[in-house]
C-alpha cells in the first residue's frame, strides 16, 4: 500500500471512532434511547462495512 492509502486508512479509523463514541454519548446522554456501548460498536461496525469495500480497492 502506498502512503496515501495508509493515510486514508487512518483518517478513516479516526472518523469511525470519533462517529462511534459521538453516538455512543448520544445514547449515554439519553439512556431510553439504547444502550451507549451497543450504539458505539453498532456505528463502528456499519462505517466500517461501508469503507472497508472502498479502501481495499
């Protein structure tokens, strides 16, 4: 992989996470909502099935 890729790569990790513990704080914020630690992984898991197809080609 080239070094824009690996760049691409983290930055897309760091917005995972950062989208993850937003909604995870959402749900803590309001607890009727969802649990906060299902929410955070819920969210890592959708973006990183959404990006993960992207980045590998």
């Amino acid at each position: 992989m080239t070094t824009i890729a690996l760049l691409v790569l983290v930055l897309l990790v760091l917005v995972i996470a950062l989208v993850s513990g937003g909604l995870a704080y959402l749900a803590y914020r309001h607890p009727a909502a969802r649990e906060p630690l299902v929410v955070g992984l819920a969210a890592a898991a959708a973006l990183g099935a959404l990006v993960t197809p992207i980045v590998m080609r």
